[in-house]
C-alpha cells in the first residue's frame, strides 16, 4: 500500500519530518541485517535497492 504522504509525483510531502522508518528505508545498512532479512525480501518487490543488495548477497 502507498503511503499516505507520498504525492502524484513520488515526492514525500513531509519530507523534513518524515518518520524514522522512512529515513532509514530500505533498511539495508542495518549492522544486524540478519534480523531484518525477511523484510527485505519484501522490499524487493517495490525497492530496486533492496533488490540489487538480495541479489549481489546471493551471488556471494
């Protein structure tokens, strides 16, 4: 589902306060990535960022 505060054009309309779980989106960084993984894979399908990290992680 959309967020709510994403606009026609992509842009996030409260960008500057925009909560932590989207500043951090698409929490690929995480120390304990492990813990996050089946998120991740989740993310695949909207995120192309999320995607390319599961991918070159298979790869190795």
């Amino acid at each position: 589902m959309p967020c709510s505060f994403l606009l026609p054009d992509n842009y996030c309309s409260i960008y500057e306060s925009r909560p932590k779980a989207c500043r951090e989106y698409p929490h690929t960084d995480r120390k304990k990535f492990e813990q996050i993984f089946k998120l991740t894979v989740k993310n695949t399908e909207t995120c192309p960022i999320a995607y390319e990290v599961l991918l070159r992680l298979v790869k190795k």
